[in-house]
C-alpha cells in the first residue's frame, strides 16, 4: 500500500489535480471551505504569504489566489489580515447527520485509517460535556443588605497565596503552625486571584513568555514557566516567576529552584491526566534545547509518574528536598489534574508539606497531548474544587495550602465562580492565549501556529511581539479585575477573601440534587 | 530629517505596506477599487520570485509595484525603499533633472521631467526604484515606465507614510535619526541598537 500511496501522490503532482488517495481520507474530504470572494480579492498575496499551512497559493495562470481546502485549520489569520476582507472559512459539506456518529469521530476514523498513529491535538477538550460553570448564578444585593460601588469604595482583590499560620501570638511575627511557634510561612503576595497558567517556552514562544512575564511583573502576579525550564533571558523576572519540577525534569537546577517566588511540583496535567508532558521535536529549537537540557529536535516526553513519588510520603520528600534547598523562603506548590477521588489526594498533599494545591480541570489545555485522552480523562475543575474544598475544611487543613484551581477559567465570572467554591486563585492559560489572537484552532502540537502564539519558527515568532503580548495581557488583567470588583460590589462584598468558599453567594440552575450536593450549593430560588 | 526605517526583528512579511503604498497614491483611496479598478495591481511575478515579465502582461491587468518592496526571500524578512540619501546618486545620476532634492531633504521626482532612461535605476545603491509602467512621458516610443519609488507619502495629506501606519506589528518607524553618528558605530554596536529597537 505504500507503494500505492506514492504513486498515486506521483501523479496528483503530475496531473496537478487533485486524486482521490486511499490512504489519505483526510485530504479527501476536507474539513473546512475557504471562501474568497473573487469580486474583492485584490491578489495582494498577503494571505498566502500568511498561511504556514500551505492552505494558500496563488496561481499565475489564473492570476488568482486559491486555496488547498484539505490543509485549511480555520485558525483564520489570512481572514484578519486581508485587506479587503475578502475571505470567510466556514464549514465544508456535512457528512449524513448522525447523532452517535458525529463527524469528528468520522474524521478521527479517518485519520487513524491513514496513519495507524496516536491522534494529536492542542488545547482543552472541546467536547459537549456540561460545564457546571454555565449552571451557577451569581446572588446580588437587594434592599436588605447594601451593595458596594468599587469606583466610589475600596474595593480588595490581594490574595496571599501559601500556607498559613493557625494564629499569632502577641509577639509580633511569630505564628503559630502545626501547634509550634515560628517564623509566618511564606507567602506570595498577588494583586488579584489571577495567575497565567504554566505553559512552557516551547509549548509557547520566546515572545510570549517574555509578555506574560512582564504582564505579571506590571500587574503584580505570577507567571508560571511550566516544566519547560526558565530561559536565561527571563531570569530577571523571577519575582515573578514560579518554577515548575515535572517528571521530566527539564531545565531544573539549583539556580532554577532558587530564582523562583514559588516552585511547583507537577504530578498532572487537567488536559491529560496520568500521562507525562509532550514536546514534539519540531518545536524543540536551539534556544529550547538549552533550556530544557535536551538535545536539538528530540522529542520531550517526560515521563507519566515522577519516578521518585509511587506515595505521599514520596511526595513529602520532594517537597522538603525543595524547602530544604530554598531554606524555607518559597511556598512549594503541588499540581494535580482533576480526577476522581481528587479530595483524598488533595488531602494527602496538604498533609505532606504542600503550601499550595493546583487542580487542573479537565478542560485545561495543552500544548501538545493525544486528542483521545484529552477528551475523555479527567473530571469537570468546578466539582473538584468544591469537593477539595469542602474536604480541607471537614479535616480542619484548609489553612494549610492555597487552592489555585486551573483549567477551563474564560472569563471574570468563571474566577468569581471558582473563588466562591472555594478556590484561593485561578490559573488562566487559553484565556490569556485568546487574549493575544488565539483562535483556539487547536494546532498548537504542530509547531506552526500562524498566530506566532505557539511557535517558536523564525518566521512566525515575530507575528506575536513581546510588547504586544505584554500590553494585550495587561489589559485582560485590568478588564477583568474592574469585573471582579463589580461583582464583589454587586454581592456586598469588598474584599476577595470574604468570598472563598462563599457557596450562598451561588446558586445552581438546572442542576440535579446530587449534582448541586457535590457542588455544596443550593437550588436557584432557594 | 525623518525617514521611514524598517526593524528586521518586528518584521513578518506580510507586505501590507506594499498595499498600503498602492491605495494611498491611488486616486479612489479604496483598496479593492486601486487595484482592480485603477489597474494598480502587483507586478504578479513576485509570487513565484522571477518569471518572465511578459507572462505577467499575458495575465492581462498591467501591474504596478509598490514603492516600497519587501524582501520575499524566506526566513529573512525586511521592508526596502527609497532612503532618501544626504548624496543621492540618483539625482546625479538623472540627465532631464526630474529627480531633486527638495528643502525637507527628500527625494523626489519630476515625473513631466522624466524620459524613463533608468539611469537612476542603475545609480541606486539600495535597489529601491522600480518602474512605473503606468506613465509614458517620450510619445511613440515604446514606454518601459519611468521612475518609481518611495516619495515618504509627500503631499498626501498625512503626517506618517502609509506603510508605517498600516504596519500590524510596528516593524516600520518614522523617524529622526543621525546617520553620520549611527555610519561611526561598528556593525555590531549598529545591530545592538537594532536589537535594542
């Protein structure tokens, strides 16, 4: 058959037509249709210098601009840079509608029958799964309690992430932790509950990481390297910075662990639970390969456990060795994926040493994971984190660890939402992506994303400068501080932490009994 | 005097100052009627680097190049036109006088002036004129175009060119800068400021 395969891409070449390829369905019945209206095109070329998908070329012949429809990944940059906003992507002919046979399962069948290989993807799951988010409304003040109006009162959105102290005694600067008198355990201090997400220089660009960098150090929050490492340049953003230790210990060494405000322990990704971190070798270049300390163009697969942790007493040696080799000064975070039972372990966390807990729900992107695990792995990050929650306070720990929860947070009512269940802080990650140009088209795997977001390919690198990144991010900071603050003003409330865990400021719409009893919320109406 | 500078690093190629450049000296100021209507279309050889000139004339529309020229040569990216030298070989270079320098140090051009003998074509040492195939100026003689190139936007009614306001990832500057101070630095020293841009 492959002989077959290249012969009949032989003389598709030949011909310069396009024939149908027993082995290459996917091209066969492309995805997507690009539209160009012809009576608007002014064959500039700008789209197809554009396309880094080789969806775009023109013919001289014609003197027209044509399109490669199979390639096309409707991530709709030629759209949003032609000039006379001459071209529309949109769906291409439907497959016979089938409830039980949807047609990206048909496509996948597809893809699989040609390559025999394990689908890749980027990005969270995209799958119809009910999002709890959607399903909870926010309560407001009416008459009998006064609302706040934040542009005429203070109005509190610091959060001091890491372990506190049981209580003070008179001396000041001595608090009392774990029933013994010390020094107050450390704490980062953020301005709002609004943390960029862990994604690694490699998954992402040089240019964007430099942007979320300085977004965090301007709006005085943290970026999160991800297990990619932290690349020499952005050493001087530190304060800034929390480090990441996967199992594939890319990039970690002394200095690493010492230049951060937090280190994070990685066991799991919401995007793909119980499975290590991918880099495909495209995407490692000479500046990630010095990163990561790995070779040029390997592929980085760390591995699905940290071999070194099979327990939580594992776990607390890591935590001590890393408190140990920062002397005490650094909150040490542990990040888990959402998955069943995530109470009991979140619980074993705090209990071994953890000062902050991450839950990445299973909408949580990824830079590169199989689409199969992707979609189906995980549980929804709003039950999870009530569930943590609620089992934190039941066992009297919850003052021992910060609850950062991840994956899925798209918008300032998503983070009020996932604060009143009982999380300290979010991590956003797709949403700062969108907030640079992100399309969500899901190619971040292929390391040519037309955005310049997930790529690090000279060419498309400059598409997203660092000065751009930085003032898009800020904005989505500021825009969704200023909606934080309004709906905290709406409930009566001026500070944040008067809202962690406030489940009676939710209510849950068209939830069963059982759902809005995990969720510790109440009935709309009641 | 203030130039139009091009940053390589912010580059990406796109050539939207070359559309830019054709809508703004076109005489509708609309992109789609500049280039379909006022027959100011691209020379379309560029799409697949040289071809025959005469196959771009087969196509049918005559085409028109845009006074600045991005270098379609893949990975290296940068915006080229007219840099208005302090000594400009051109004008020397011009025997009708069509080209001149005038008061604010601009390079400009007479087009009545101009036989289209490309002499300045020749003179040019950073290849920044083209041809202008859309104006004859010696009748009956075979009309190969007469001079094109960057006239920084000159009374066209805007402070900043064209291209420098179309730019999406603001690889274009319009500014003042000393060249005799940035001719003095070594080559490293001049990419650093590049780099530091």
């Amino acid at each position: 058959m492959q002989a077959n395969r290249g012969l009949a891409d032989g003389v598709a070449l030949f011909l310069g037509m396009q024939s149908m390829n027993m082995l290459d369905m996917v091209h066969n019945l492309p995805e997507f249709c690009v539209q160009r209206d012809q009576e608007r095109c002014i064959r500039c070329l700008v789209c197809v210098q554009q396309c880094p998908y080789e969806c775009t070329y023109y013919d001289t012949e014609r003197d027209a601009v044509w399109n490669q429809e199979a390639n096309c990944v409707a991530c709709r940059r030629c759209e949003a840079m032609c000039p006379t906003k001459c071209i529309t992507i949109a769906p291409r002919s439907a497959f016979r509608p089938n409830y039980h046979w949807q047609p990206h399962l048909i496509r996948t069948g597809h893809k699989q029958g040609d390559t025999g290989g394990v689908v890749l993807t980027g990005c969270g799951n995209d799958k119809d799964y009910m999002c709890y988010f959607d399903r909870m409304v926010i309560d407001a003040s009416q008459v009998t309690n006064p609302s706040i109006d934040p542009l005429r009162e203070p109005m509190e959105l610091r959060t001091f992430i890491g372990s506190k102290p049981e209580g003070y005694d008179l001396k000041p600067g001595i608090a009392r932790t774990n029933g013994e008198y010390g020094p107050t355990p450390p704490n980062i201090q953020c301005e709002m509950p609004i943390l960029f997400a862990p994604m690694s220089f490699g998954a992402i660009s040089y240019n964007f990481q430099k942007g979320l960098a300085l977004a965090a150090r301007a709006m005085g929050t943290f970026f999160n390297t991800g297990e990619g490492g932290l690349h020499p340049d952005f050493y001087p953003f530190k304060d800034n910075a929390i480090v990441q230790v996967a199992s594939g210990r890319f990039g970690v060494s002394a200095d690493y662990l010492k230049a951060a405000a937090a280190v994070e322990i990685k066991i799991g990704q919401g995007a793909k639970p119980g499975i290590g971190g991918h880099l495909p070798g495209e995407k490692v270049t000479r500046e990630i390969s010095r990163t990561r300390m790995i070779p040029q163009g390997a592929d980085a697969i760390s591995p699905a456990p940290q071999h070194d942790i099979y327990s939580i007493e594992d776990l607390r040696l890591l935590i001590y060795a890393i408190k140990e080799a920062t002397n005490y000064t650094k909150p040490v975070s542990v990040k888990i994926a959402a998955v069943h039972n995530v109470s009991a372990i979140a619980s074993g966390i705090v209990r071994a040493g953890a000062d902050i807990v991450v839950i990445d729900g299973f909408r949580g992107g990824t830079g590169a994971a199989p689409a199969i695990i992707r979609d189906h792995v995980g549980i929804p990050i709003e039950v999870a984190i009530a569930q943590v929650d609620q089992r934190l306070r039941d066992e009297g720990i919850r003052h021992r660890a910060s609850i950062i929860a991840a994956g899925g947070i798209r918008n300032s009512a998503d983070v009020v939402k996932a604060v009143a269940l009982g999380a300290d802080a979010v991590y956003v990650g797709t949403a700062a992506m969108v907030a640079v140009g992100c399309t969500v088209c899901q190619q971040c795997h292929r390391g040519k994303c037309a955005w310049g977001i997930t790529s690090n390919r000279a060419d498309l690198l400059p598409r997203l400068p660092a000065d751009v990144a930085f003032e898009r991010l800020s904005n989505l900071l500021r825009g969704w501080s200023h909606e934080i603050k309004e709906m905290l003003g709406l409930m009566g409330i001026n500070s944040i932490e008067s809202l962690r865990g406030n489940r009676l400021k939710l209510r849950g719409v068209g939830l069963s009994e059982q759902e809005l009893n995990v969720l510790g919320i109440q009935q709309a109406g009641i | 005097m203030k130039r139009v500078y091009p940053i390589e690093s912010r580059c990406i190629g796109c050539r939207l100052c070359e559309v830019a450049c054709v809508v703004a000296h076109s005489r509708t100021l609309d992109a789609i009627n500049s280039f379909r209507l006022e027959g100011l279309v691209f020379n379309n050889e560029r799409a697949k680097g040289f071809v025959d000139p005469a196959e771009a004339s087969r196509a049918g529309r005559p085409r028109m190049t845009a006074r600045c020229q991005v270098s379609p040569s893949q990975p290296y990216r940068i915006s080229i036109r007219c840099r208005h030298c302090d000594d400009p070989e051109c004008v020397l270079a011009c025997k009708n006088g069509a080209l001149y320098k005038d008061e604010e140090g601009r390079v400009l051009l007479d087009e009545a002036k101009c036989a289209g003998c490309w002499m300045c074509i020749m003179a040019c040492p950073s290849g920044s004129i083209q041809r202008n195939i859309h104006r004859a100026n010696v009748p009956g003689v075979e009309n190969n175009g007469i001079n094109h190139h960057c006239d920084l936007c000159a009374d066209l009614g805007s402070d900043t060119p064209a291209c420098v306001r179309v730019c999406p990832v603001a690889a274009l500057v319009f500014e003042d800068r000393d060249e005799a101070a940035d001719e003095m630095k070594s080559p490293q020293q001049q990419q650093e400021a590049v780099r530091a841009h």
